[in-house]
C-alpha cells in the first residue's frame, strides 16, 4: 500500500496513471530498432522538455524543505519517507512531507501532458507512442478506436500502448522489461498521458 505522501504526489497524473509497479529484473529480449522508419512528432519533444523542468524544480523545492524526493520512471516525482529499523515513518516526517507538497505543489505547474482531455488530439499521440514502440522492436497490439479509447479516458485511464505490454504477467501480450530498459523507452518514445505506467524509485 502507497503511503499518503507518495498518494498526493501521484495525484497530478490523475487518470494518466493505470499501472504503477516495481519490474522484474529480466531483461527484455526485443531488439532496440528493427529499421522501421519512424520519426518524431514535435509533442514528444516539448513534452519531455516540460516533465525535465517539472521533475528538476520540484526536486529543488523538495530540498528547500529537507524532504528527499526520487524520480519515477515514466516522468514525475515520488517523496522517500524515512523509517526506522522496524519500517515504521520517523516521527514528524509524514508531517514535514505534508508541508513540503503543500509549498511545492503551489510553486510548481504540472506539465500540460498530464492535464489534457482524451480527446481526438491526445488520441494520435497514444498512436504516436505505439508507432514508436513499434520501431523499437516490441510488439504492441491493436490500440481501440478513438471512439473507445475516448470514453474510456472520460472514466479513467485510457488504453496504453506501455501498459498494453509491460503491466499484466498474465497478459499474452506481456513483455518482461528491466528498469534500465524502461527509462531508455521512455526517453525515446515519451509517453502521451491519459494512461501510462510508471514505477517508484
């Protein structure tokens, strides 16, 4: 069970988030390119730029408060709460995590990708995500309509082509990934919001 802290930080992906989970230490077999042409669309860049500011800032207003702060993989920032040899939270410090969220989540703006409607729009960015996973040599399966997929991002989290094959063991699409793997996805094919998977420091 997450603790509250790390809950409230989650909260700026809102329904961007369907899957967060510790990965298994098995290194994917796919290649990393297998020549499909693919090129970047320009959200990608900009997008990534946004959650690099994001991430770097709100680290920065974390250490203002003496909170230790790590990033987590697929883009934003999760609190590490101490505790004693027992496991338990040191006394005061689920407090001072309070406080700090509280400062920092009203000095730094969350990243536009994490706010955005599942509309048409954010649509082709999911399909850009896919295309690019494509070309780095996994495959991912049909996505939905756009019309599925929409009604599907006004309930929660949307079809994602990262949870599509990374999430589920019992899934026949299931791909076992290491972390390292992950973070170099990641960078090169970003992830579009409105569902994603993502995993704690």
């Amino acid at each position: 069970m997450l603790s509250e802290p790390i809950v409230r930080v989650l909260r700026f992906f809102g329904a961007c988030v369907a899957a967060l989970l510790l990965l298994t230490a098995c290194v994917s077999e796919q290649p990393y390119n297998t020549g499909v042409e693919w090129f970047e669309p320009g959200w990608m860049a900009q997008a990534r730029q946004e959650i690099e500011e994001y991430n770097t800032a709100y680290m920065s207003c974390l250490t203002e408060f003496g909170v230790e702060g790590g990033l987590i993989v697929g883009g934003g920032v999760a609190l590490k709460e101490p505790v004693d040899e027992n496991g338990a939270p040191l006394p005061g410090m689920r407090e001072q995590n309070e406080a700090a969220m509280t400062e920092c989540d009203s000095r730094v703006a969350v990243p536009e990708i994490w706010t955005l409607p599942a509309d048409g729009e954010t649509y082709q960015r999911m399909i850009d995500v896919r295309e690019c996973l494509l070309s780095e040599g996994y495959a991912v399966p049909e996505p939905p309509s756009a019309e599925v997929w929409m009604e599907q991002g006004q309930k929660g989290p949307a079809w994602s082509p990262y949870v599509a094959i990374f999430s589920d063991p019992d899934s026949p699409d299931f791909i076992h990934i290491s972390e390292d793997e992950l973070s170099r996805l990641n960078a090169v094919c970003q992830q579009s919001g409105n569902g994603g998977f993502f995993v704690l420091p």
